[in-house]
C-alpha cells in the first residue's frame, strides 16, 4: 500500500543523491520528451508541499519531541547531515520598552523610509533624459533598471 511517507521515500535522501537526481531532472526537463509547462506547475506544487510540511507546527514539535530524546546538547548525524536543537527567529517588540529614544528614531526611519520612496518612484519615472534637480542644479539619471522573465506560476 502506498503510503505519503512511501511517496517521499524514493526521492533523495542525502547530498550525493541530491546532486545526482538535479542532474538528472535537469537533462530531462531539457531533453523536452514531455511537456515543460506541466513539469513547472508540478515542481511548483511539490514546492508548495514541502514549504507546507516544513512551516507545519505540530510537525516541528513532533521533529522536535523525537530529536529531545537524545542529549539535548548532542549532535545528530544522519545521512551525513548534523542536527542539532537550537532557538529560531527570535524576536523583540522594542516598542513595549517604553523607550522614549527608540520611540523617536523609529518614528524618524518611517518618515525617512516614506521619503526614500516617493524620491524612488520619482526616479523611475524620469524618461531616459533624465532631469535636473531644480534644489541643486544637478544632473539626475533614470536608474538602471534589471529584470529576469521568467514563467509565474500562481498556485
């Protein structure tokens, strides 16, 4: 009977395996024996897929509970990768301090943020002359813009 877990268990289960299996996908995803389109949506769900199992916190608490029952500062190898238990994504709310001075500078990095970005939003829209900067006379360029196009696939 198939099961989940049987699913995943024919996929790689260390660096070599993972290296080797890239290779392969890759030359056959080239090759273009099926259709290129289909296999980008079905990478993208197996993605999906994982990013959900990972980010799952009953999952996490269950790797977790099973990794406490060795010595908590030991190290645990498997498939040549080390485990270890460590805190994760610590996080302060230094508004709750009370903290007049970092009040402020807050306070300051959002105007500041807010004024960066109607200054960017001015630049981009500059056309390729650019313009002169009516406070300082000088000479201002349209950024340089880069992008990638790429197939987005909406889940």
């Amino acid at each position: 009977m198939e099961t989940a877990l049987s699913t995943i268990s024919v996929l790689p289960s260390d660096k070599l395996e993972v290296a080797q299996f890239v290779r392969k996908l890759k030359s056959e995803i080239l090759a273009n024996d099926k259709d290129p389109l289909k296999i980008l949506v079905h990478l993208k769900f197996i993605e999906k897929t994982i990013k959900e199992i990972l980010t799952d916190d009953d999952i996490d608490d269950h790797f977790l509970n099973e990794f406490l029952l060795y010595d908590k500062d030991e190290k645990v190898t498997i498939n040549g990768v080390d485990l270890r238990s460590g805190e994760v994504g610590t996080k302060y709310d230094y508004s709750a301090s009370g903290d007049p001075q970092w009040i402020d500078l807050d306070k300051q990095i959002g105007e500041l943020t807010e004024k960066r970005k109607k200054r960017e939003k001015l630049l981009q829209s500059l056309d390729e002359k650019g313009m002169v900067d009516p406070e300082t006379g000088l000479y201002i360029n349209r950024p340089p813009k880069s992008s990638k196009t790429k197939v987005i696939v909406k889940l």
